[in-house]
C-alpha cells in the first residue's frame, strides 16, 4: 500500500493571483514574467475562480478585442479546492473527476497554494515506492551492536530485523534510540550554527506558537542518520526526502525506524526513514536512497 505523500510536500507557494477586475492582457504579463501557468482570482480575500491558459486560449477564440477584458468575463469560477494534508492519491483523483489541472489548496478559509498535474508528476516514484509505516514492534527485532561505529553511549539503543552481516536484503530494518537532551540542542546550536531562539531561549520560546523550547528538525532528523550508520557495511547517504510533522520536546526519547523497501542496484538501496517520539507518535516521515559499501575492517 502506498503511503500518501500529501498536497503541501508539493504545492506552489506562494500563490500568483489577480483580481476579478485585472484585465487579461495585465494577466497574461504577470503569467509570462513569473514563468507560471496560472493565477488565483481573490476577492475581499475569497477565493472566486481561476484562469489558465486554456481560458486565454478560449477568449481569443470568443472576443475580437481580448486584451482589456477583465478576467471576471472568462476566469473559471468553478474553483476546486483541497486542504493541504490531502494525499496526492485523493488529489489525482479529484483532478480526473473534475477534468482539471490543477487544485487550489484552502486551509481555515485562506489561500495557501496550487498544485499541478506536473507538480504531481514529478513526484510519481516516490508515490509508489512509499510504503505504508507501520510501528507495531514484532516478535523478531533483536539488539544489535553494530561494528561500523566508533564508539556507543549508554542510553542509545540499536535494534534490527532481518539483519545479516554478509547481505542485505528488502525488509532489513534498523532502529535506533536516543534521548535528545538540553546538552545535545546546545552542542548542535554550536557545531551548525543555528541559535535560533526558539531553541535555547526559553522566555522567547514561550511566546512562539510552541509555548515552549522544542529541539531543532534537523538535530531530529539527524538520529536517522544514526540508524543508518548501524546497517552492516559502510553507509552513504544519495539523498534524503524529509517532512516534519510535528515538534519534539526537550528530553524526549525518539526513534528513528530505517527499513529498506527496494534495491537498486549496484549497492544502492531504497528505505523509509522516520522516527517516532517516546510515545511512539511519528515526527517525522521521510524516504532515503543510500549506498552501502562492504565493511572494511581496519
């Protein structure tokens, strides 16, 4: 089953609009200077309709003098909307019951993006290549101490499934575990440089829409490359698609589950990485290809 990527890990944003009033040829400047396809019509900040290029193309045919005409005369008003959580799956097949192109994304009554058929497009493999995460932890996950790091911590904890240290195979699991502490936020405040405030200061914190100091997304993030390095052989990252779904607090315990859903080819290898905070909520959802080298023992 094809785990939904969703409308905003695709969506254009911001939004090219126009008001009902515009004229075409003032539309048709603003399309060609920003290299885009579309415009939102908004109204008193509503939404009222949608003109495309199909629609330039039918005022040609149907008006003799179409460059004043304002876009109120020939804008689609039929306006399909989505929120921005909606699978791409239910997206597409909005868009083939409704003969459209494209969907305006709505949330709580406000304009927040546009997705195309070729922004969809372009996600293609990765809709198929997704597969369904599922944390239930089976009978036959086993610890692992792994011989590719250069030290472990007491408090981290590798766990695996289906791990052998000669092959790996479509299903091979790794989880790895961790605390994220006051001290780790800190240290990687330093090593990246990223003091934002919301992470360390907690008085400022406080007035974010938070309420409080949360760990940075990338330091999150950073435990699945943990659960990579536990693989047996040397791993590299080809590349990484991450979205962050929700925050996570200082001092809670995650999870990053790394599983391998196809093999490349040529020691390259597709996985889904996510992780999981300590009461095993996901936080982030993300899909990686990584070559794995063979162990060299030194």
């Amino acid at each position: 089953m094809a785990f939904p990527i969703r409308v905003n890990d695709v969506m254009s944003s911001p939004v090219r609009t126009a008001t009902p009033d515009t004229t075409a040829d003032e539309a048709a400047a603003t399309c060609r200077e920003d290299g885009v396809g579309s415009l939102v019509v908004v109204e008193n900040g509503d939404v009222v309709g949608i003109v495309t290029s199909d629609d330039f193309v039918r005022l040609l045919g149907d008006v003799s003098e179409p460059t004043g005409c304002p876009l109120r005369k020939f804008m689609s008003t039929e306006v399909v909307t989505v929120t921005a959580d909606t699978p791409i799956g239910d997206a597409v097949e909005i868009m083939f019951d409704n003969d459209i192109a494209r969907l305006v994304i709505v949330e709580d009554g406000s304009l927040e993006g546009l997705v195309s058929s070729n922004d969809i497009v372009r996600y293609v493999p990765q809709i198929f290549r997704r597969y369904e995460f599922d944390y239930t932890r089976p009978d036959s996950i086993r610890s692992r101490i792994p011989s590719e790091t250069a030290y472990e911590l007491s408090g981290w904890e590798t766990d695996a499934i289906g791990l052998s240290d000669s092959r790996i195979t479509v299903g091979d699991r790794v989880e790895f575990t961790k605390a994220l502490t006051e001290r780790d936020v800190r240290a990687f405040a330093t090593a990246s440089g990223d003091t934002n405030r919301l992470h360390l200061d907690d008085e400022y914190a406080r007035a974010t829409r938070f309420g409080r100091r949360i760990v940075h997304g990338t330091l999150v993030g950073g435990v699945i490359s943990a659960a990579l390095a536990r693989f047996p052989g040397v791993t590299i990252y080809v590349s990484e698609n991450l979205t962050f779904l929700s925050p996570v607090e200082l001092g809670d315990r995650v999870t990053a589950i790394c599983e391998i859903i196809e093999d490349i080819g040529r020691g390259k290898y597709q996985l889904t990485t996510d992780v999981v905070d300590s009461k095993g909520e996901r936080v982030i959802e993300g899909q990686a290809v990584v070559l794995i080298d063979e162990s060299r023992d030194v």
